[in-house]
C-alpha cells in the first residue's frame, strides 16, 4: 500500500508538470481533432454539445445536474477503493490489480506529456477558436463554484492542475480497469462498478469535461493494458534488474 501511495504521488507530479510552463504547453494543445471525431460520432455535432441543449438549461445548474457533477468527484476515491476492496476481500488478486491500475494511470501521464488535449471548455474559457464548434459549458465548475463557494478555488487547485489532459480519458480508464477487477472477484461488487462506469462515461461527456473520443481511447487503454500488459513483464524485469545492479554499484562506492 505505500508503494501504491508513492506511485500516485508520482503520477499527479507527472500529470501536473506539463502545465508547469502553461504558455509552452498551450502552444503545443491539440485542439481540432477530437472535434472533427466527436462530430461523426455525433453525426455532425458533438455529443457533449447535443447533450447539453437536450438536457441542460443554459446558465443553470438543474437537479438532474448535481448528481452527475458528484458521480465525477467521487472518481478522485473509486480506483483505490476498487483495489482497497479486492486487498481486503480477495487479497490473492490484489498484486495484479494494482499493476494494472497504476499502469493505466501512468501510461495516460506519458501522452499527457507528449500530446496535451484540450476537453470541450478549453476553447470556450480561452476563446481560441475550436473548428468552429460553439462553446460547450463546464458544468462541473459552474456548480462547484455555487457549492464549495470561496473554496472552490484553493480545492481545484489541487484537484485540477493540468487543464490540457483529455485524451485519454483517465477518469473513465481507471474507473474501467476497477470494474474489470471487481467483476472477477465478485460479480455483485463488479455490477455496481460497471454501473458507476457506465454513469461517470455520460456525465464526463454531458458535463464538457471529455469528448466521446476520450473515453474510447480511455476504453482501449484499459483494455490493452488488461490484455497485453503481461508482454511487458520481461522488459520490465530486466528494466528492474539494471536499476538494482546501479543502486548496488552505487552503495559499493559509497
């Protein structure tokens, strides 16, 4: 477990870095493509943006709205829960679990770093044109600001801290990977996480805060890395072992 604790420290300082230098950074955003996808998947028109004039009511956050926004904050607890759970229910599986968790997530940081992409509000809050799409809401900093009130800020400081993460869609991967473990280890835990799944996939899209297409790369990362991670034990044993004979060399001299 604190191994699993000093990985996702890690992980948030790579997932934060690449905004350390927001100007070179927003430079380098991808801001077109995720559009031009979301407008086949949408024939023609977003999801995020179709969902939010069936459903939402501009400038107001609904009652139907806040429980979706609070299905996206409980994402920061439910990937380490999953796994809390299988350590405590069904520990055998908890080794495996946690690799594939946290390879998730460190795989995401690494194209957060060489390709940052900008989610459905970017263009709107910036005002840099995005393929002429009309500007989605951020509906999920709309209510956090009327509910955490002067906290809002400080807690999405910490929270937040790279903009520019979209593609892929952690939020939704992890939370795929989760369900994917809890089903093999209790179908009745699995359900409820694929449920929860399948609720933080709309919400992430209907609320402005990932395109369509996030989440299906979200989708195949967890996926590839459930079905072909295990390839990459032996390069990862001998990245392992090279580590280990430099960390000795280096207490001999020392």
């Amino acid at each position: 477990m604190a191994v699993c604790a000093l990985q996702m420290w890690a992980c948030v300082s790579a997932y934060k870095t690449p905004h350390d230098d927001a100007d070179a950074q927003a430079a380098r955003v991808h801001l077109d493509y995720p559009v031009w996808v979301d407008r086949l998947l949408g024939a023609g028109q977003t999801p995020t943006l179709r969902l939010q004039r069936l459903l939402g009511r501009p400038g107001i956050i609904r009652p139907f709205d806040k429980p979706l926004v609070w299905v996206h904050w409980m994402w920061f607890i439910v990937p380490h829960a999953a796994l809390l759970y299988l350590l405590v229910r069904a520990p055998e599986r908890f080794a495996r679990g946690a690799v594939m968790m946290y390879a998730v997530f460190d795989l995401g940081a690494i194209v957060y770093h060489v390709a940052p992409t900008a989610p459905p509000w970017y263009a709107a809050q910036t005002g840099r044109p995005t393929a002429q799409e009309p500007a989605a809401r951020r509906m999920m900093a709309e209510y956090g600001e009327q509910f955490w009130r002067d906290g809002w800020g400080p807690l999405y400081s910490v929270l937040g801290g790279n903009p520019l993460a979209a593609m892929p869609s952690l939020h939704f991967a992890t939370s795929v990977v989760g369900a994917r473990l809890l089903w093999e280890a209790a179908p009745v835990a699995g359900a409820m996480a694929w449920t929860y799944a399948v609720v933080l996939g709309f919400a992430l899209v209907y609320l402005g805060e990932h395109y369509a297409v996030d989440l299906i790369a979200g989708y195949a990362l967890a996926e590839g890395v459930r079905r072909y991670g295990h390839r990459a034990v032996p390069l990862l044993s001998r990245v392992s072992r090279a580590v280990s004979w430099l960390e000795a060399r280096a207490h001999a001299r020392g």
